[in-house]
C-alpha cells in the first residue's frame, strides 16, 4: 500500500462519508471569501451560462457547500481526495493532488480540535512523517483586540489581516501613525460612525459606483470604505496599542507550556484574557489527555491562516527534510458556513494534506 492510500484508509476510517466534488467550482465564491488574492491563483474559464467557473483551488468550500446542498442536519466528517489548481505556487506545481477531512456541525470545540488534531498527526505518522508542527489561535489575538479597547472597525481589520505578516504589519503601521482626516472620507466619516463595515462598503461602492475588485487611482471601494470606517472611529496616534500587539506576537512556546507564557504576558499587560486562555488551555489538555506530545509542539503568536474565514486554532507540519511548505495543515473556520448560507451557523474545522510533499513523493 503507498503512503497515500495508507493516509486514505486513516482518513476513511476516522470519517462518515467520502466526497468528491465537481472539478469546476464557482469562482467568485472562492475570491469573496478567501480574499481577492486568491483571484490570482485561479484557472478561470466560462460555464455554457456565462458564469465565470475555475478549476477547483481548493476542497474546503467545495464540502461545505454539498453539506449545504444535501440538509443534512448530524455532525458529520467527510473525508476527500483528489486533484487542486493553483497558479502562482510557491512550492511544487500548479497541478496537485491533495486529501484531507472536514468535521462539520461538531458541538465541543476545544475537544473537537483536539481530536481531528490527533487525527493529523495520526496521518503525518500514517506517511512516515516526523513533522516540526506549529500552531496558533485566532481567538486569542481577537481577544487582545478587545480587551485593548479598540474598536469594532479596527478588531475586524486587525482580525482579517491575522496570518499574513504583511498585511497585519501594513495594518498595525497605520493603527499606530493614524492621521487627519481629507477628502472624501473625511466628509463621510460623521454620517457613517454608526454603520458596520458591510454596510459602508455598500453606501461607498453606491456612491462612487465601483464593485470590490476594480482599482480606482490605485483604491478600491473597499478601502475607501474602510478608509472611512477609520475616520470615523476617531483620529490620534495608538503607537501604544501597537507596541503591546507587536510584544504579544513575540510570544512563542512549547505547546504544554503556551498557556503560562500567554498568562505572563497578560500580567505584564494589565490585561483581562483569562476566559479566551482558559479555553486554550482546555484544548491543550483534551490532547494531553489523547496521548498526544504537546511539548514537542510550538505555539506561535503570530501563527495565522491566510484565508479570512479561519477564527480560531489552526496548526501546520512541515517536513524539517524539505522547509518552506506545509505538509498538513488547517484550522477551525465557524465562520465559513454562515458566509455561505446566512441561514445556517454551524462549527467547522478540518485540514489537508498535500500528497506531492509526503515523504518519498518526486521533487
């Protein structure tokens, strides 16, 4: 039996149902909600409808949306294998094939994530895999948003931004340098202190008459709806808030250890996150208590998915033989089934494996 199918039968055995969904997908639901990067590592073509299609980039939405399309009401976990289109990628090429799960509608989050966490590793160890894993967690850094006082507008802006070093650094240098307000949205900023960032954008793309994507002298509506949103929730420089956020992304720990690390630093802040580490440090001990090495695993501050719809735990294993890609990775994303039905609010998390980066797959 080859690496991937003894990965497959761990899947399988650990699952209800085996997906294999269309290899044409939607491909606007894809940019709306894994950001408009993501158009760029699309392969579009057109449906007989005029539809704008693309070869499926990814499985995640693809499950959701027949987990959507089938009602089913029970806590299910899908297993999934098959072949993932991506221009632009970093490592390996455009043309892959991944496998991986996705637990949908399961109550208990610290123990479910425990659970299809020791389900990775099981499938790492299922590949002959000893991986150097790291993981991170959305809601503790949502938390510190909050309890710094900031608001709305810039706990969303910050939280989107999580996970790419770049965007949240860009995002932090303008929390810290905010300036006064001009122009446009300075004549706005009164009239939309009191609307939530949807409803700006909508106000804003109405206005200008321009939708999310298109460049308009280098800015798109949505940042000058949120460009306005900014204004709106007052000027002045909050260098200080950006030294405690910048200090707390410093923080790094063995896993077993990452909840005193996370207290210390809440102490030294003045600063209330007890409930958001409690829950951290339930799930810490759910693994524990599976068997699972926490200390050999490191817990990194700063440790985001890129994709927005991610909120909470999320990890990644690489192979220390081959760096700069992950093997496995994934995370919690309860936000994901409410973005694609506003009807339906169900708990979700999964991951995925990419079989072309398996130990002994070709280089």
């Amino acid at each position: 039996m080859s690496p991937a199918d003894r990965l497959m039968a761990v899947l399988e055995a650990a699952s209800e149902a085996t997906l294999a969904p269309a290899l044409l997908q939607p491909a606007d639901i894809f940019v709306e909600l894994a950001g408009e990067e993501f158009r760029k590592r699309l392969f579009v073509t057109d449906g007989v409808d005029g539809a704008t299609l693309c070869l499926r980039p990814d499985f995640t939405i693809p499950v959701c949306l027949e987990h959507l399309a089938t009602a089913h009401e029970a806590p299910t976990a899908y297993a999934y294998r098959g072949k993932i289109f991506r221009r632009r990628r970093a490592v390996g090429e455009p043309e892959f094939e991944q496998a991986g799960t996705e637990w949908i509608g399961h109550a208990d989050e610290m123990a479910t994530d425990a659970r299809l966490f020791a389900l990775a590793m099981a499938c790492a160890d299922a590949v002959e895999l000893t991986p150097a894993v790291r993981v991170g967690d959305a809601n503790i850094f949502g938390a510190l948003t909050a309890a710094l006082g900031l608001s709305a507008t810039w706990r969303e802006r910050l939280s989107t931004a999580f996970g790419d070093e770049t965007r949240l650094a860009a995002a932090l240098n303008r929390l810290a340098l905010r300036d006064q307000p001009d122009g446009i949205a300075a004549r706005l900023a009164p009239a939309l202190a009191h609307v939530d960032g949807r409803q700006a954008r909508a106000i804003v793309d109405a206005m200008i008459g321009l939708p999310p994507q298109v460049p308009a002298g280098g800015r798109t509506s949505d940042d000058i709806a949120a460009r306005i949103l900014e204004l709106a929730t007052g000027t002045g420089r909050d260098a200080a808030t950006v030294d405690v956020i910048a200090r707390y992304l410093e923080v790094s720990a063995p896993l077993d250890r990452a909840a005193d690390a996370l207290t210390a630093f809440a102490r030294a802040e003045g600063l209330e996150l007890d409930a958001a580490i409690a829950l951290f440090a339930a799930r810490v001990e759910a693994m524990v208590a599976l068997g699972l090495n926490t200390s050999a695993v490191t817990f990194d501050a700063r440790f985001g998915r890129r994709i927005g719809y991610y909120t909470g735990f999320v990890f990644e294993m690489l192979d220390p033989d081959r760096p700069g890609a992950e093997v496995i990775a994934g995370g919690r994303y309860d936000k994901l089934i409410a973005l694609l039905d506003p009807k339906k609010s169900l708990p979700a998390v999964g991951f995925s494996v990419w079989l072309d980066r398996i130990p002994g797959a070709a280089r």
